[in-house]
C-alpha cells in the first residue's frame, strides 16, 4: 500500500506508540496516509481505539511474523478536515 509517512514504534510500549501516532499525524496532510510499524501487542486494540475516536481511518492492520520480534503494521489515512 502506498503511503505518505512511515513511522517507527518498535520497542515502544503504550502509550509511546499512540501519541507519536498523534504527532506524525500532524505533519502529514488532510487524508494523507501514516505507516506506522509497532511491537508493542496492545498497540493493536489501541490503535484501533484511537482511529475510532479521533476520527482518522484504520485502512489495514497486519502482522510481520518474520522479523526477529513479531511487528504489527497499521496503514491509517488522516482524516479529512
């Protein structure tokens, strides 16, 4: 999927990779899409939680069960102000 920001959250654990979510989207324009690649298990449902109440769209989550530490990969489109 193509996308306009990626952001690295490995290693973080919650909230980190929520509210560096929330700063990345900011720089990123209206309807614009942020990668953001976590570690963290919770971050799944907290992403999840976070999309439904700010209003920006989960497009996709997924899982890396290659790498060395499972990573879960989160596609989220900005929501158009």
């Amino acid at each position: 999927m193509e996308f306009h920001q990626e952001l690295d959250a490995r290693g973080l654990k919650c909230p980190l990779p929520i509210l560096r979510c929330k700063k990345a989207l900011a720089d990123v324009g209206s309807g614009e899409i942020l990668k953001v690649i976590a570690t963290d298990p919770g971050s799944v449902k907290d992403f999840q939680a976070f999309c439904k109440q700010t209003g920006h769209e989960m497009l996709s989550v997924g899982e890396d069960g290659n790498a060395p530490q499972k990573e879960f990969i989160f596609y989220i489109r900005k929501r158009v102000a």
